[in-house]
C-alpha cells in the first residue's frame, strides 16, 4: 500500500488534478481507486470461491470508496501544504 500510495501521489503532481483542491485530489484519487478496486472487486470474486459474489463486489467496492476517499482528501492536503512553502512540483 506504501508503494501504492507513493506512486499515485507521483502521478497525482504531475496531473491537471493537482491544483492545490482537496476536491481535485479526491477526484483524482477516485479515478486511481476506480482502476485499482476494480481487481479486487471483480477479478478475485471470479478466481476465488467467495460464497457471495455480490456480497463480495459491494463490500469491496464500499471499502474501496472509502479508502480512496481518505486517501484523496490526505493527498490534497499534503500537497497543498506543500505547493504553500514551495516545496511540491
């Protein structure tokens, strides 16, 4: 996850997300989680026995939302403290 999280917050700088909006940040984060949750939601219930598949996709997906959401909201405001003492680029 910290090699995840490194490499997405990479991205994110050099993205026309990084605008220095916690809002630009969840969107971008919501469009990375988007492709990542998307393998845990839908490819492992088709190659694990899960009892309830879509039990599984909407317990993933919830968990996934959640998670990129924090994730968005911490990258915006990392970065936007950042870009404020001139250390982001």
């Amino acid at each position: 996850m910290l090699i995840q999280g490194s490499v997405l917050s990479y991205l994110y700088a050099r993205t026309r997300f990084a605008r220095q909006s916690v809002s630009d940040a969840v969107q971008f984060a919501w469009l990375a989680g988007g492709f990542l949750v998307s393998y845990i939601a839908l490819a492992e219930a088709a190659k694990y026995r899960v009892p309830q598949i879509g039990s599984w996709i909407a317990v993933e997906a919830i968990a996934g939302f959640a998670q990129f959401t924090i994730y968005g909201i911490l990258l915006g405001l990392i970065h936007r403290k950042l870009a404020g003492t001139g250390s982001a680029t």
